[in-house]
C-alpha cells in the first residue's frame, strides 16, 4: 500500500506488547507464543540444536563427545556413550528490542528438547568378561524445535485517499525435528549418520483497517498456515588420537585431542498451503465478505545444506577446550508457498569445561563441571541490506547427582547474554536461562549370570 515499507512495518516494534490493544477485530486467534519480529522472515528464528551441557561452553556440535551426554548434532558422537541417557532440557529467555522508534522487552520460555539414548554394548558386561573390545555402538531419539515463530507488530502510516491506516502483523507456530541416529566407534576412530524428520505448521497473518471511517469501511484480513514436511539425513565422524599416559588409554588424566566434522544434506521438503483473505467490519460482526479461500495447496521447496567442523582438547575428567565452525547454505532455500530470498550463514564458537577434582568425596563443589565459551555468527536474513548478526558470551554449569542404581546423572545450567539483529536499525539485546535434566543409567542390556 502506499506509504509504507518494510522498515515501516518492523521498527514500530515498541507497540508489540501483546496485552495492547488486541482486540477481537485485530487477529485474535492467533496468539504468539514470543515476540520476535524477524521471525516473519524464512522459517523464523533458528532453534540451536546443542543441549545445555553444551550452550554452557557457547554451544558445540562438531567435535563434542561425553560418555554421559548426548550430542544430536554429530552422530558419530553416540560411538562414545557409556550409559543410557535421558536429557530433557527447558529455557527462559528475556529480549529487549531497540530500534529509533522505541524499546520493548518481553519474556518468553520454550521446551528445548527430549531425547533419549543409550549403548548398544553395554560397558559393565565388558568389565565383568574382563573383555578390551575397542569397538562401541550408540544409538538416539530426540524430539526438538528447528524454528520459531512468533511476532506481533502494529504500526500507522497515512494515505492521501483515507487518512490513517493501521497494520496488524501476527505469525506463530514453527518446525520441529525428530531425529534417529547411530554411532559406531572402533578405537579413536567413531563415524554416524542420523534422519531427521521434519515438520510443523507457520501461521502468518495481516490485517488493514482504516482509522478514519472504521464503522463505515470494511477491514482486509489475509490468512496464511503453512504445513511443512520433509526428511534429512546426517552423517558424522570423530577421531580422537591419545597421547598421554601412552600405555594407559582412555583413563583419568590421559589427554587426547579430537577432530570432528558432520554435514547435512540439501533435502526437498513438501509445504500444504491454506489461505483465507476476507472483509469484515467492526459495526457488523456478522458481514464477511471472502476474497480467496485456498485449502492445503501442495508445493514444493528445498533445505539448505549445512557441515561443521571442530577441534578438542581434552584432559579426561579435568578439563576440556573446544572450537567449532559451521556454515549453512541458506542462498538454496527454496519455498514456493512463501518465496524468499536469504543469505548463506556462519556461526563460531570456542568454550571449556573445567572440572576441579572429580573423585573428591568431601567437597560437592570440586566435582562440578564448570563451563564457559563465546559465540559469533551472521543469519540467514537481512534487514535495511545488511546480515543480521549474533554475538555472545556464556556461563554454565553441571551439577552431579547420584542416583539410587550409584549412577551419576546431571543438573544443567546455562546462562547466555549477548545481542541479535541489526546495529542502529533493530537490534535485540537478550539474556537466555537453560537448565537440562541429565538421568543417566548403566542396567540396559546388562547381562546377569546366574550360579
């Protein structure tokens, strides 16, 4: 419409409290979750796919292996799982945005993850036949979200013919991965591959309503709900080389050094499209007048390829620096339903784990896993021609808990603060709570012998 741009639309970010000013007329079935105005663009704000023993240490993928956590971004990662694990992880997020037309802050919280896995070769059986077999196998499920959605923007702009003109924008829903993987180890030498199913729904919507004569005038609602569907695939590989004590592997104070890298393949996805544009009026709650009413139009679209690369250093039970790079080809996305044009992304991180005294029995406080890293990387979108960009720092934590069965098991915390967006246009300043639930148990597949 005339006057109006996209900078128009999204820099009035400071009238999105949701309790403002949403009335019945105004989209009121749609109710988002978050706000979050670059969400409208490409499949919404990308869901990290790290755990929180990991987002302690600025988020890891490529070269992370701990024999009692799980790591669903490389697969080769489960050769190395010495338990049956259980993680569920939680977060609570706190965004301000800033651009020259005003601030806001809003809270928002999601379920992160649920996954499950465990060894196929269960290590106790191995201890009791006395038997050094070098070859492991891990396998995995997990649930977890891939995008989000959720915007709620309001602005005014003026045209010559009918004055003032409002713009509501509202979008929730988003994507989610179940994923299924296996690890086979065989020495210092580990290799994986995983599918990923995609799936979930986008709900974008627009609504124009005339100030000026808005008992007179009809307002125009446009409707849109995406279905997304499809599958992708993993494959991973690790290699770890030992170096200290030469003739003892594997064991408490050895140090050991692992390259890992992992790639995503470019997958097609399918989309069912609905749309419903209509005309109605404030004064007569009854008079709908229909523009297009489309329902699960099917089309097609294409997921970007992504690989990673990383490199660790361990001393085993004491302290752990890791790097990780990856990058994503998001210029291959494709969307029929929704046509857009995005950018390739990056992202880096370097983080540690500290561990003071692992077998202290007096002191709760020495056997902590402390943890510490920094992230930097751009986005797929761009606001006003330039990359959006995110950089922060974070501090975590994993709190050891014996269980009944005498298995350690683990309280995650992470805490992440950094910014998000565009400098001097709109920008989002956030602080990120995560706490995960590790429960760990070592009975599956446990052989018992009988006298």
């Amino acid at each position: 419409m005339p006057g109006f741009r996209m900078k128009g639309i999204i820099i009035f970010c400071g009238m999105l409290l949701a309790g403002n000013g949403v009335s019945a007329q105004n989209n009121y079935l749609i109710q988002p979750k978050a706000n979050s105005p670059y969400s409208r663009f490409g499949l919404g704000d990308m869901a990290p796919q790290y755990f929180v023993a990991s987002a302690g240490m600025g988020g890891m993928g490529a070269a992370y292996y701990d024999p009692f956590h799980l790591n669903t971004i490389n697969p080769a990662s489960l050769g190395w799982l010495q338990v049956t694990a259980f993680e569920m992880g939680l977060n609570a997020k706190y965004a301000r945005l800033r651009s020259d037309e005003g601030r806001s802050g809003i809270w928002s919280g999601n379920l992160n993850y649920l996954a499950l896995g465990f060894p196929l070769k269960n290590p106790i059986n191995q201890a009791l036949e006395r038997n050094k077999n070098k070859f492991g196998w891990g396998m995995s499920v997990a649930l977890q979200p891939f995008s989000n959605v959720g915007y709620n923007i309001e602005t005014q702009g003026t045209t010559p013919e009918f004055g003032t003109t409002n713009i509501s924008l509202k979008g929730s829903g988003g994507t989610y991965r179940f994923k299924w993987g296996n690890g086979l180890r065989y020495g210092g030498l580990s290799a994986g591959i995983q599918l990923n199913a995609l799936f979930g729904k986008i709900t974008n919507a627009r609504r124009i309503g005339l100030d000026s004569i808005a008992l007179l005038a009809y307002s125009t609602e446009l409707r849109d709900e995406i279905a997304i569907s499809g599958a992708q695939w993993t494959a991973g590989i690790q290699y770890t080389a030992f170096f200290s004590p030469k003739n003892r592997r594997n064991t408490a104070g050895s140090t050991s050094l692992t390259l890992g890298a992992y790639l995503n393949n470019s997958a097609s996805i399918n989309t069912f499209t609905s749309r419903f544009y209509y005309r109605d009026n404030v004064a007569l709650t009854s008079s709908i007048d229909t523009v297009l009413f489309e329902s699960e139009t099917r089309q097609n679209g294409q997921l970007p390829r992504e690989a990673g690369l990383g490199l660790s250093f361990d001393k085993l039970d004491k302290l752990k620096i890791i790097a990780d790079y990856s990058a994503t080809a998001w210029s291959q996305y494709q969307n029929a339903a929704r046509p857009e044009t995005l950018l390739n992304s990056w992202r880096f991180s370097l983080g540690s784990e500290w561990i003071p005294d692992i077998t202290s029995y007096n002191n709760y406080f020495r056997r902590i896993r402390y943890r510490a890293g920094m992230f930097y990387g751009t986005d797929p979108r761009s606001f006003n021609g330039q990359q959006i960009r995110e950089i922060g720092i974070s501090l975590g934590a994993g709190f050891p808990i014996i269980l009944p069965r005498q298995t350690t098991s683990f309280v995650n915390a992470a805490l992440a603060a950094g910014t998000f967006g565009v400098k001097n246009d709109l920008q989002e300043t956030f602080v990120q709570i995560s706490l995960g639930f590790t429960l760990d148990d070592n009975s599956w597949f446990f052989k018992r012998k009988f006298n």
